[in-house]
C-alpha cells in the first residue's frame, strides 16, 4: 500500500455490521473507501454517523449499488473504478446474499433452496474473486480478502442451538467451506501476479441474539464468547496492511477459541 492519503480501498457488503465499521476505521486512517453494496439505501445510516463525527472525511467515501450475482453490473463496477481511481489497492468482500428460503432447517430445505443460495452467495463470491483477479492482473498488483466463517472451519456445534429457534444451515457450511479454498485456488493461480488472496473467519458477532443461544455458545469460548464488531476488525487492517504481504492463500480465525 501507498501512502494512506492515497490508499483506495473497496468493501462490497459495506452496509453489514463489519462492513461499516471497517469503513470508518479505514476513513480514520486517511484511506478512501468505496462501498459496494446492494442496498444502497442504507448509506443514510454512513453519512449521519459521518456527519456526527467524521465530518472531513465525508469526501473520501463513495457508494455505488452493486449486486454481485450479476457479471454485467461487476463489470460495469470495474470500469467505474478503473475510470475513477488511479488504482485500488484492495477488495474486502463482506457480501452475504441469501436465498429467499435460507435459514431453514436441514431436512426442510429443497434442492432448489440449497442451489439458489449456493448460487448466490458462493457464486456471487466466485464472481467477485474472478473479476478483480483480472483488473488486478492488467493493474500489476491487488490485494483480496474474503470472509468465511467458522462454520467453514468446523462442522456445526448443533447443541448450542437447543430451545431456541436458531440453526446453523446447511447451504452456509457448503459455501463457506468453499470460500476458504477458492482463496487457497486463487491465491495459488495468481502466482507471479503480485497479487495476495486470502480470508477472515470470524466467530459469532453479538447483534441482539437470544440469551439462551449467548450462554451456549460463550460456554465454547475461551474468554468472552460472543464478539464485538471492534474484535474482528484489527484483522482486515492487518491483512490490508504491507505488515502482512507474505501471508498468502491463509484464513485466519478469530473466534475466542470457539473451534479448538
């Protein structure tokens, strides 16, 4: 990375609860930031939080509505920045498309369920490594962060769901699974690219989540259980620094000991 005054930085799924904040962060550290996301509406929420306490910093924040199941609109996304900023530095794909039906339990879930969210969401994902691998490629360099889960690390610890109406869907482990090893592919047909592919797995986030379900799970934990949106960041800066320009094609987890 440049100087942080000339840092361009992209976040698709910006509008989610990592997403912002690691938008904010990046504005602190002087870096422009260029939120992709597919509900753009939501930018209100950004620029009234701007406004409160980042107010000169509005000017390096840039929206653009983007659906990334759809090639046409990443192309034309690609182009916008390709026309609009020197270069990008790096994409941090935080996305988290769903099929109408997602969220149900496993023998309730159909054929055409399972593939419509599998379609969207890793297919979305794979989209977005492909597209960016070949504007970072004619680039000269590009850095790629993609988010997994520990779900895509570990099978399911199904008992932490017992009396409450959560469960931990089937079509989320098949495709986060496959988030960690596209990164590992991509990472490893980039070679000689300059060209860095890796992933975060982050643990459960507290967003107003049943007690019952909070004690479960922290009972798997080593100190806190359940983390902050703060907890999680540290690691997207670190990835996105030069600190880290050797690590290549790794996942890292940051869950609390959840997975051990």
């Amino acid at each position: 990375m440049h100087h942080n005054e000339n840092i361009n930085i992209v976040i698709i799924g910006g509008f989610g609860l990592i997403g912002m904040k690691l938008a904010l962060k990046l504005l602190e550290l002087k870096a422009n930031v260029i939120i992709a996301d597919i509900s753009i509406e939501q930018q209100q929420n950004i620029i009234e939080i701007l406004n409160k306490h980042y107010i000169s910093y509005i000017n390096k924040l840039h929206f653009y509505k983007l659906d990334i199941t759809n090639q046409n609109e990443l192309q034309d996304f690609l182009k916008y920045l390709g026309s609009n900023f020197p270069f990008v530095d790096a994409v941090v794909n935080l996305s988290y498309p769903r099929g109408k039906n997602y969220g149900k339990d496993l023998f309730d879930i159909t054929y055409e369920d399972f593939c419509e969210t599998v379609n969207l969401h890793l297919g979305g994902y794979f989209l977005v490594m492909k597209e960016f691998s070949k504007f970072f490629i004619k680039q000269g360099f590009g850095n790629i962060i993609n988010t997994s889960s520990i779900y895509g690390v570990i099978a399911p610890k199904f008992e932490i769901y017992n009396d409450t109406s959560m469960t931990m869907p089937v079509e989320y482990a098949a495709i986060k699974s496959s988030i960690i090893h596209l990164t590992k592919y991509f990472a490893k047909y980039l070679k000689n690219k300059n060209i860095r592919v890796n992933c975060v797995s982050p643990g459960g986030i507290l967003n107003n989540q049943d007690e019952i379900f909070l004690k479960n799970y922290s009972s798997y934990c080593i100190n806190k259980g359940m983390l902050d949106v703060d907890d999680i960041i540290g690691t997207y800066l670190f990835l996105l620094s030069d600190e880290s320009k050797y690590i290549n094609g790794q996942n890292i987890i940051v869950d609390d000991g959840f997975t051990l």
